[in-house]
C-alpha cells in the first residue's frame, strides 16, 4: 500500500515537472519570438528608410505584447476563456504594478506629457468600459467593434497630428552600428518569430490549463497571476532596461502602448473571433484591481509629476498584495 502511495506520488511530481518545464520553453519561445518580431520589423522599417521616434516605439509595444496576444488568441481557441481573460487583465495589471514600480526603483523617471494627457485618459476609459463589459458577464462582436474601431483611431492619430516645428521627430531609440538587413533575411527572421510566438503560446497555454487543474485553481487566477507575468516579462524588461539607459520616453510609451494595445487590439480580437460569455460580476476583483492601479499610477504622473523609488515601492507591493488576496479568495 506505501509502495503504492510512493509510486503515486512520484508519478505526480514528474508530472508536474514536465510540465512546468513545458511552461518555460513556452515562456522562452514567446519572449525570444517577441525580440526576433521586435528586431526584424526594426530592420524592415529602416529598410524602407522610416525613422520615426513614435512609429518606434509603437512597435517596440507591439513586440513585447505579442506574447499577450498570441496567448490570449489560443486560450480562446482552445476554449479557456477564463485563462484569456485573466491574462488580459493580469498583464495590464502587471506592467503598471510591475513595470512602473521597477523601472522607478531603479532609476525615477518622469512621463511624457502627451502619455500623460492623451493615451492615460484613453486607458482609464477603456479599461471602465471593460470592467463594464466584465460585470455584465459578457464581451460581443459590438463592444469588439468598439475595441477595434478606436485602435484604428489610435493608429492613425499619430499621422493625423502635425509635427511641431520645436519639436522633430526624432528616433529615440538609439542602437549602435545598426547594419540594415537585407529583405530576405528580414522577412525570414519575421515570419520565424511568428513561428516561435505560435509555439510558445500553445505549450503556455496547455501548461497553465495543467497546473489549474494538478493544483485544483481556478483557470482566471492562473491566467492572472502566471501566464501574465510570463508575458509581461518582456514589457517588464524593455522597461527596466530603458530606466536603466535613462531612456523615459520609452518607459512610459511602452507600457501605456501595450496595456492599450491588450484592450483594444487583443481583446477587440478575441471577442470579434469567439464573443466572450461568463458569470455576471466575473473579475470583478481583477478588474477592479486594474481600474485602482491604472488611476493611482495616472495620478502619480499627472499630479506628483515624478515617479519616484517611494511610488515604485508601493506599486510592487500592490501587486503582490492583490496576487496574495485574490489567491485567498479563491
């Protein structure tokens, strides 16, 4: 009977470790295909001779949110729409927790104002309408329509505003010895990152649903908690490393860009794919969770000015207090 138990148990562990070591390949190839995307869509702006500072840093967003995107995208495909959604929400949720607080502790920084008057406002108004969306247990093909539409808005903004003569646009992304890729070699690395993102996602995805299940927790607290932290890590990274370079434009512009970019874009997708349907008042923890540190960190930039060590501080230990709190209430 012991031997039995034994062997059981030993069972179980390999199990489980084979597939926390699935897991991180899958975190691997989303975060190495994000870089391989970023880089390669770099070289083909160049290519084309597109040296914007805005367009830049645009896509550097669009890069470090395709883990997001492609996970999210087969979750719902592989129909666990609560490990979307805790995703979608968990990695808003960390990149401003996380990213800010880690980005200040190392170096304080202040935020662009046009972030901090135009795409903020934009942010806290989305993510009410998706808590909205949330609450009333379901996300249709019209409120993916509303996603969509104001990211096509989004995009052309920035084509649409006049350039300020006092102001150029300049490339503030600096990169040393920048030799441009030729167009095959480019679009290999491309659609290679595609390749990689698309991998990455299904192995993360299937390893979250198996330790929900090995773990008996629910799938929205593992998409929370787990597969967003995963695929935030590279917004977490660009953002730290350009604190550490004294690079603010881009911590703020990140960040901001790929929280807008999981709203409007990836949940647009999502739901324009498969409409989302759940219990009246699901997330309504996560989300509110979402609205508190988006508003406090709007505030933070828009009334203190500074992000400083003491704000980044507090920022961790939100997150952390929210992950502990939420894991209770389970």
């Amino acid at each position: 009977m012991l031997e039995n138990l034994e062997n059981f148990i030993n069972m179980a562990i390999m199990a489980l470790f084979h597939v926390v070591f699935i897991l991180a390949i899958g975190f691997i190839f989303l975060i190495y295909g994000a870089k391989f995307f970023c880089d390669s869509a770099l070289h083909i702006l160049r290519r084309f001779n597109i040296n914007s500072a805005m367009v830049e840093i645009f896509l550097i967003s669009i890069g470090t949110a395709a883990p997001d995107l492609v996970s999210t995208i087969t979750a719902i495909l592989e129909d666990h729409p609560n490990i979307a959604m805790g995703n979608i929400v968990g990695s808003n949720f960390s990149n401003l927790a996380l990213g800010f607080g880690i980005a200040s502790i190392i170096a304080p920084f202040k935020c662009n104002k046009r972030v901090v008057w135009m795409e903020f406002p934009l942010l806290v108004a989305l993510t009410i309408f998706f808590t909205f969306c949330c609450v009333r247990g379901q996300i249709t093909r019209y409120a993916s329509a509303i996603f969509l539409t104001t990211f096509v808005g989004y995009l052309l903004c920035p084509f649409l505003r006049k350039k300020s003569k006092n102001s150029p646009d300049k490339t503030c992304i600096a990169v040393e010895n920048f030799d441009v890729w030729s167009t095959k070699k480019s679009g290999t690395v491309f659609i290679s990152s595609i390749v990689l993102l698309t991998i990455g996602a299904h192995l993360v995805v299937t390893s979250c649903y198996h330790i929900s299940n090995f773990f008996k927790i629910s799938e929205t607290f593992i998409g929370f908690s787990l597969l967003a932290l995963g695929t935030s890590a590279p917004e977490i990274f660009v953002v730290t490393t350009a604190a550490k370079h004294r690079h603010y434009t881009i911590c703020s512009g990140n960040i901001i860009g790929s929280n807008l970019l999981n709203l409007m874009l990836i949940t647009g997708l999502c739901a324009l794919i498969h409409p989302l349907y759940f219990v009246k008042g699901s997330f309504l923890l996560e989300t509110g969770a979402l609205i508190f540190i988006t508003v406090v960190t709007w505030y933070i930039f828009a009334v203190k000015n500074v992000f400083s060590r003491k704000y980044g501080l507090m920022c961790v230990a939100t997150y952390f207090l929210v992950v502990f709190f939420l894991h209770k209430s389970i």
